[in-house]
C-alpha cells in the first residue's frame, strides 16, 4: 500500500486498471453468457493487422496522426463487424470464421512490421502489455470509452439480455437481433482495445472472460453478475499489480495468473452450485 502512495506509476497503472475493470466486468458477462470467448479472441489477434498498418503509415509516410491505438480500435470494429456479418448472412459455422479472422489479422500485422523500419518495441508492449507506461490522455481515453459502453448498455440492456438468453425469442417479440448482435460484438471490440492497454492482446481474454466467470458462480442476475464481474476485475488488478511490484514480474502477465489462479481456486464452488442444485431438484420432484 505504502508503494502505491508513493510511486506515480503504480497509481496511474492503477487507475487505469479501474477503468478498464467497469468494462472487462460488463462486456466480459456478457461473452460469457453469449459463450462468444473465442470470438473475442479472434477479434484480439486480428488488431494487429491494423495497428502495424498505422505504425508503418507514421514512420514511411509521416502520417503522424495515425497511432498504433487508433488502427487497433478500427481494426477491432471492422473484424467484429465483419464476423458478424458473415455469420448472419452466410450461416458460416463461427469456429472456422475465428480461425481465418485470427490468421488473416495477424499476418497482416507482420508484414507491414517487416516493412516498418527503426524499432518496433512499442508493439511489443501491445502484444504483452506495459501497464506502467501510462498516461494521463491515455486514462481519458479509457473514461471516454468506458461512458460509451455504458451508455450503451443501459439503452439496449433487455434487448441484450433477450439475445443472450434466447435470441429467436427475441426475434419473435420484434427485436432486431442482426443488429444487435453486430452491436453487441462491436462492444466487445472497444473493450478489448480497452485492455490492451493493460495486459496486451495475448493476455486480453483472461479479464475479459474470467472475472465475469467467476461472477457467475454466485449469482443468476445479470445486472448482479456484471456488477461482481467488475469487483473481481478490480480486484485481480490490484493484486497483480502489488505481485509484480513485489516479485519484480510484468504486471500485466501477472495480472493474468492472478486471475487464473483465483478462477482454480474458486472453481469448487460451482460443483458445489450444481450439487446443490441437483439435489434441489430431486427434492422438488419428491415432493410433487
């Protein structure tokens, strides 16, 4: 505590990890209840295409307003948008469309990084994360992002959860399920641009899915899920933060395993869950 007091950059890294938490929670329960991981995964390795594009745009063209975070947020928009497309209209089984979004993203990346002259380390630091860089304009854009993703989700919150829960019900009430799923996977793009600040693209789908994971163990409730999915994410935060400044480790990996050790050690709670509610099920039916 004392070394969060003191170091400036262990208070900014902290802040940002707060910030980033409001979105990992709310977003992230929403993947784990859609069961779309894997599609945030995809769209986390595909970023790359476009950040390596504005990278080799600033320093082969002068393109100076083209930074790496604003291609990997385009990029983002434009892979989620592109995968929901052509799963709606096409009717492609998704795992084969992650797996050519996934490969196609990066192998984009990597030739405009081959063709980007001078030293490309601060890519490195998106890929793995390098939490202790951040700045002031960066936490505002963090905030900035983060009244985007709840404004929208406190607009469109029953529709999201009617398509999370049972979208062709919700296309028989007159809800535009197309849209909103794009919508929906638009989301999940802006958050993992969001944590990539924090723990690179690697390492994003661990405070994107297990906080919101662990949440569900102990409430059915969406809004009470998202609501402990940001406590754990703030929490993981802060204790990979204090870890690696104590074990000397990079904080956002060891954000990371902070949040898959806890998952494993509180993973016997939902065998206890479903135990719990098998048994009130027989009982119900004994009774009736």
């Amino acid at each position: 505590m004392l070394a969060f007091l003191e170091n400036p950059f262990l208070q900014m890294a902290l802040w940002a990890c707060l910030l980033a938490s409001v979105a990992s929670g709310i977003v992230g329960s929403y993947v784990v209840i859609k069961r779309i991981s894997f599609i945030a995964g995809s769209i986390a390795h595909s970023i790359l295409g476009g950040m390596g594009l504005c990278l080799w745009l600033q320093r082969t063209q002068g393109w100076t307003f083209c930074d790496p975070v604003l291609g990997a947020f385009l990029s983002a928009i434009g892979a989620a948008l592109l995968l929901g497309w052509i799963h709606l209209n096409y009717r492609e089984r998704e795992d084969a469309i992650i797996a050519a979004l996934w490969a196609t993203g990066m192998a984009i990346g990597m030739i405009f990084l081959s063709l980007t002259p001078g030293n490309n380390v601060e890519l490195l630091n998106y890929l793995f994360g390098n939490i202790l860089f951040i700045e002031t304009k960066d936490l505002v854009r963090l905030a900035v992002l983060n009244g985007i993703i709840g404004a929208v989700v406190v607009c469109f919150y029953r529709k999201f959860l009617a398509l999370c829960f049972d979208d062709e019900q919700a296309a028989l009430q007159g809800v535009a399920v197309k849209k909103l799923y794009l919508l929906l996977l638009s989301l999940v793009a802006i958050s993992i641009v969001l944590l990539m600040q924090i723990i690179g693209i690697i390492l994003v789908i661990a405070l994107l899915t297990i906080p919101a994971t662990l949440a569900s163990l102990f409430t059915n409730r969406l809004f009470m899920m998202m609501a402990a999915a940001v406590g754990f994410c703030a929490l993981f935060s802060f204790l990979g933060l204090s870890a690696s400044f104590s074990l000397n480790w990079p904080p956002g990996a060891t954000i990371a395993l902070t949040s898959a050790a806890s998952y494993l050690i509180l993973l016997p709670l939902r065998k206890k869950k479903i135990s719990l509610k098998s048994k009130q099920q027989r009982i119900g039916l004994t009774t009736s």
